[in-house]
C-alpha cells in the first residue's frame, strides 16, 4: 500500500527547450516567433487540423473587419455591451496579428494597427470606470483583472505587428498607450498587482508581456518579483476581508509559481480557477522562454508548470468538465480556450508527451502559434496516445505538506470519488474539510454546489459573486461533509480558515477493485477530530462498484451533527416514515441553514436507513447504519432567495444529536438503468441487505457489509497508526483479525 502517488510518465519528463527562441530584436517573439512562422508557412495546407483551425480563424476575424472597428466608452459591468466589446476586441485583435503573421495579409495589420490608435486616443483621457465594486477598478473594464487581460492579449498583436509599424507609431502607442496601460494595473494598483492569486497572475503576465515586446527591462522586473513592498504606501483589503498583501512580502510571477501550486501542480484555488491562470502563467512562461531562456522559468520549482497541465487533466470528469472544488461554474471544460493553450504549449516545450495530442484531437483546435503547429504536425504524423485518467493523489501547499485531493476512479469512471482533504484555496475558498462529491461516467451522482454566480449574464448582479456564494455556497452545509451545531468551518472566517488545513492519514490505488483514501481533520471545530474514509469498492455479486463512506467523530462534549447528501434527481423510496409539512420553512437562520428548505422529517425504522433515488436513467440507494435517536431530513435550496439566485436542488440530510463520539456508516450503490424507450427498469433496487458498525474504538473501526445474496464482507482500519508494514490484530466477538497496513478488506 501507499500513502500518495504522483502524476508519473509526464511529470517525469525534463523540459526540453525548443528551438525557436527570438534573437536578440527579432518580432515576433513572443508566442509566435520567426522561425516558426517560416516552418508554419512552409507547411500549409499539409497540417488538417491546422488549416481547419486557421479557417476559422479567418472566417472570424475577417467578419469583424467587415463590421468595423468599435472602441466604446467603458460603463458596464461583465455581461454589458461595453464590457463585452472590449473583451471581443482583445480577443480578435490577437487573432488578427497571428494571421497577419501566418498569411503575410496586410489587411490584418492594419486592423489591428488602427484599433491600437483608436485605444491610443481614449486611453490617457480615461478616469477610472465608473462601476465602484471593485477593489481594483481598471479603465477599460470595471476591474483591474480584465483591464489585464486585454493587455495579455493585445501585447501579442502588438509583437505581430511590430515590424509592420513604423518607428513613430510604435514610439506614440508605447508612451501613450501601453506604458500608461502597464503602469495602472502594477503601479497605481498595487493591491491587485502585488499579491498571491490568480488575479494579480494576469496582470504579472500583461506587465511582462509588453515589456518584453517592447525590450523594457523595468516592466519585466516589475512583473518577475513585483513592485518592491517599501514603495507601497497602502493598507487595502480585498472584498473576501482578506489581506491583499502577502504576508511575507512575496510577489511576482516567481512567488505565484511558489506559492499557490504544490509540488504536484495542484493550484490551491482549485480547477476553475487554476484553468483561468493557466493561461497568463502558460504564455508569459513560453514568451519568457523564448526571449530570456537563461531565467529557466519552465524548469522552475522542477517544472511545476508542466505539471499543472496534467495535474489540470486529472482533474476532470469523463466528459472532461472539471471538477467544482471551490469557487467553480459547473460546465468549465478542457474545451476552453485556456486549455487548448496549455495543452499545445505543454506539449511543444514539455517533452513532447503524446498523451497530451488525444486531448488536442478532443479540443478540435490549436494555436496558430508555434505551440498549436507543433501539436498538430504530431497529430497529422500518427503520434497521438491516449489520456488515460487514473486514480490520482494531489498534495496542496507550496510544499505539498497541506493536505490535497484524492481522486479515485474505477474502470472507465465507472465511479469517480473526488474527495477534498485541502487547504483554504485562498480567497475563493469554501469551509467544506473532508467533502467529496461523485460521478457516474461523468454524471453527478452526490454534487458540489459549486459557485453562486452567473458569470458574464449582466442580469444576475453583473456577472459577479452573488451575496449568496458566501452566505451558502462557501457555508458548510453547502456541501457533502460534517456540520457540527449549525456552524461552519472555522467559524466562517477567512484569517481562520487559511491557517489550517486537513491532513492525510492514508491513500492506496494499488488494488484496483478495493481503492481507499482517509485524511483527518481536527482545527475545524476546536476540541472535536474528524477522520474520514472512503472507499470505492467492486464486490463479486453487485452489478456495479459502490462508495463505503465511514466518518468518525471524536469530541470532548456532546454536539449535534448533521451529515447531508445532495442528490440529484427523483426520489424513489425510502424505508422509514417521515411527515412533510404543510408549510415550508428554514432549517435555521444562518451558516447557510437559512437556505435550505425542510420538505420532510422522519426516524429511523431499523438499524439501517435506506433511501433510493433516480437520475439520468440510473437507479442509487444510499444505505446507512442508524441509530434510533437519528433524524433524517429531506432538504432543498432556496428559502431566503428572493432573487432565485440558488438553484432548487434536494438532499438527504442524517441528523444525530446529543452525541459526543459517533461513527456515520453509510454506503452509496449506484445500481441499474431505465430506459424510457423501452419503459423496462433493470435492478431498480439495492442488493444491500445491511450496513452495520461493528466496532469502534480509538484505535480501530470495522463496518460489515451484507449483501442481498448472503455475502458478508468486513472492512477494517486503524485510527491511529497508517503505515504500511505496522502489523495490526483486533478481536471482534469471538473472533481475531489480523492483518498488515492501514485497513483490511476481506
């Protein structure tokens, strides 16, 4: 057995320079560069995916050519016209420079040439935008974040056009535009520029980036260690009550390579938000790489970068959307723009890994860059090997010393258990230790709530955090894990939470049919340890591989806690009676229980609890070992949402009160399909006949599991002791068990 596991063939692989850095003056030289436009051209129309990508291309940009060219006076929030003319701007601007590049078209450049002036123009007349929220309100964009992505993007045009520009139209935009531009997302915005985030990553990038078009050594520094901290004459927060400022006076786009990825490339923020910094962290990288390859910056912290890429991956479900930890939109795939530039940057001066083509192929495009023509060159020569997602342990921490997330797959994601043991994930951080959602073949089983925000719909508070991501998506309760007396993690409380995290008490994959990760967690509630284990197990005799869920309390006084299971789907069947009440009202009034609906009360009938539900055409039962004082609770989202800003989604909540140490047992079996075609549902019922805790002390838990069929299994493991060659043995009634490593299944 083993107590984690690393990312293994490609994260073993040595960056490779490439050979297309930029000579000394040479444009283009950022991303594109002059010798791969020269192999590019040489080989159109042999490369299909390629071609196809560069079709689009045109066919877009050539289209907004067409419409002319318009640079409106910022007002909107995200989802606005003017807020998303801009952001289209940015976008095709870049484009234009690759295709004025790729097909030496002067049209294109002088689109891009006439646009730069039209920003030229309005850019030093501009006050700052006149939405307020912000902590960091840019010019172009109501924040300093966006401001920076138009610069990331337009610093790539700019470097395509460079040669095409005369020396005096270069000198004008340089001193009217860009410089101003860089100056007010660093210099006069410091509380964004100088911090840990994914936030201040865009704009490190849009700082280096046009200072290395422009050959600016002092802007490239100022984004390499960040602006110096006894320069700063600030005291501000951000809107999460979190100090912008690191406490160690660390900045730069070196110190948010140290800090926020662990060792694995896990990003602390979590997947959303690591495919969002992916892409400033990945093209600053290659532009530096290619202008200044001594900085090594790909090899830093042993090539971390390249690692997130895969570790990013793994981090998907087996449609590839990735998983919600955190702040995070449901939906957000490895289709997204982001990642097809991670992907082809990662495969051109990563060791060329060929797994990374097979999700090329998916993403149905590349970069018309050197980085998009090498990954598709690759493919159209047959070297493409699948991706195949395994079971997987990522650490958190800059050290990988605070915690991770385990994810656990059987087969083909027959079931996929991801299962969070991190650190706070900064900012946008949710107080949920040792929750875990699950999947079906890339169908949510048990959900993550994921983020309560419409992201670019102006209708929904701009596009913004709605107030309730914080007052039930970040809430404890929000998630599949342990509350202890309606309160959350930590109190709630940023300055708590981020100074903790849960640790790992064992993970093994080895035994592909009996997977098996535990880690504790004792700083969310002083005085109280919670251990969770769980277990993706395949038992002769079930249809189906299914969850084993044990959580094991241990608290110097008596607490209520409450256990919920946020299904989706139509409830079938249960085998208890409960009472639905006439009237709805709130489970509580805050923490997050002032959202959540009560649709039914009842009590356990028997020493199991058992609730049956369908979806997408599968049938789940969720069996737990009970006791008679327990509560089971129907819930659903949206009490105190006039604005139906949370989605009205269901879960099975298992109360237990007055109670000091306690296990909860519980098992999750997916079982059967129904086919509304044929109308025939297939196993519709569960083959757990019981669930039974049979014993627990603090050295040793043990559950037995029963199926319908007489089989009998145990699952033991030690509380205390997780190595691997300790030699454990426990009595259970009359008989001894023995065994080697952290638990036994048999």
């Amino acid at each position: 057995m083993k107590t984690g596991t690393r990312i293994s063939l490609f994260l073993a692989i040595l960056v490779v320079t490439v050979p297309t850095m930029a000579a000394e003056g040479e444009h283009p030289r950022l991303i594109l560069t002059k010798a791969g436009v020269q192999q590019i051209r040489a080989e159109l129309g042999t490369v299909p995916l390629f071609d196809a990508t560069l079709k689009s291309v045109k066919a877009e940009v050539d289209a907004e050519i067409e419409q002319g060219i318009d640079t409106p006076i910022p007002l909107d929030y995200s989802g606005g016209y003017t807020h998303e003319r801009h952001k289209r701007n940015f976008f095709i601007m870049q484009k234009a420079g690759a295709l004025y590049q790729i097909l030496d078209d002067e049209k294109y450049a002088n689109y891009v040439r006439d646009m730069l002036f039209q920003y030229e123009a309005m850019y030093m007349d501009l006050p700052l935008h006149p939405k307020e929220r912000s902590y960091a309100r840019g010019k172009l964009f109501w924040q300093c974040l966006n401001d920076a992505n138009w610069l990331v993007y337009v610093s790539q045009a700019y470097d395509a056009i460079y040669d095409f520009l005369s020396a005096e139209e270069r000198q004008t935009l340089e001193d009217n535009l860009f410089r101003p531009f860089a100056d007010h997302i660093s210099v006069d915005s410091p509380q964004f520029f100088n911090r840990v985030h994914n936030h201040s990553t865009w704009g490190i990038a849009a700082v280096g980036m046009i200072g290395l078009v422009m050959g600016d050594d002092e802007l490239i520094q100022r984004a390499l260690d960040g602006i110096p901290f006894d320069e700063i004459d600030i005291a501000a927060k951000d809107n999460d009550g979190g100090f912008i400022f690191d406490k160690d006076g660390r900045a730069g786009f070196l110190a948010n390579l140290e800090e926020p990825f662990s060792p694995d490339g896990y990003y602390t923020e979590g997947p959303y938000y690591q495919r969002y910094a992916m892409y400033p962290f990945l093209v600053f990288a290659q532009a530096l790489n290619n202008v200044k390859p001594e900085l090594e910056v790909l090899e830093h912290k042993n090539g971390v970068l390249l690692k997130a890429v895969d570790a990013l991956l793994a981090l998907s479900d087996a449609d590839g959307e990735f998983f919600p930890l955190n702040d995070g939109q449901k939906g957000m795939s490895y289709q997204t723009g982001a990642l097809v530039t991670a992907v082809d940057i990662a495969y051109h001066v990563g060791g060329q890994d060929p797994r990374l083509l097979s999700i090329a192929e998916e993403q149905g495009s590349v970069l018309l860059d050197d980085a998009g023509f090498s990954v598709a060159l690759a493919i159209r020569d047959g070297k493409t090997q699948p991706f195949e997602k395994k079971s997987i342990n990522l650490s958190d921490g800059s050290d990988g010393e605070q915690g991770g997330v385990a994810v656990l797959r059987y087969g083909n994601e027959d079931l996929t258990l991801v299962f969070k043991y991190a650190a706070q994930g900064l900012s946008h951080g949710h107080y949920d230790k040792l929750s875990f959602s699950l999947y079906e073949k890339g169908d949510e089983v048990l959900q993550d709530y994921g983020l309560v925000r419409f992201v670019n719909i102006e209708q929904k508070g701009g596009g913004n955090y709605l107030k309730e991501n914080r007052t039930w998506a970040k809430q404890t309760i929000a998630h599949n894990t342990i509350t202890q007396d309606e309160t959350s993690h930590f109190e709630g409380k940023y300055e708590i939470g981020s100074q903790h995290h849960s640790d790992l008490h064992f993970y093994d994959d080895t035994n592909g049919d009996v997977q098996v990760v535990s880690a504790k967690e004792t700083n969310a509630y002083p005085g109280t340890q919670i251990t969770r284990t769980m277990a993706i197990i395949r038992n002769e005799g079930l249809e189906k591989p299914f969850l084993l869920d044990i959580v094991k309390i241990t608290s110097s006084a008596k607490h209520q806690y409450d256990l919920p299971f946020y299904f989706l789907g139509q409830v079938l069947q249960v085998n208890f009676d409960y009472v639905t009440p006439s009237g709805l009202s709130p489970l509580g009034d805050q923490n997050g229980y002032e959202h959540l609906y009560v649709e039914g009360k009842g009590t356990p009938a028997s020493d199991n609890a058992k609730f049956s539900w369908m979806a997408n055409h599968k049938f789940y039962t969720l069996t737990s070992a009970s006791t008679s004082s327990d509560q089971l609770l129907f819930t659903r989202m949206g009490a105190n949402d006039p604005e139906f800003n949370l989605r009205r989604d269901a879960a099975f909540l298992i109360r237990r009160q007055d109670a000091k140490d306690t296990v909860f047992a519980s098992i999750v079996e997916p079982h059967g399909s129904y086919s509304p075609v044929s109308e025939l549902a297939v196993n519709s019922t569960s083959r757990i006949r019981a669930l039974e805790v049979i014993y627990d002390d603090a050295n040793y838990t043990a559950v037995s599991i029963e199926d319908l069929a007489g089989g009998k299994r145990i699952f033991l493991q030690s509380n205390t002791d997780a190595s691997v060659s300790r030699q454990h043995q426990v009595k259970i009634g009359e008989r001894r068990y023995e065994w080697t490593g952290p638990y036994y299944y048999f």
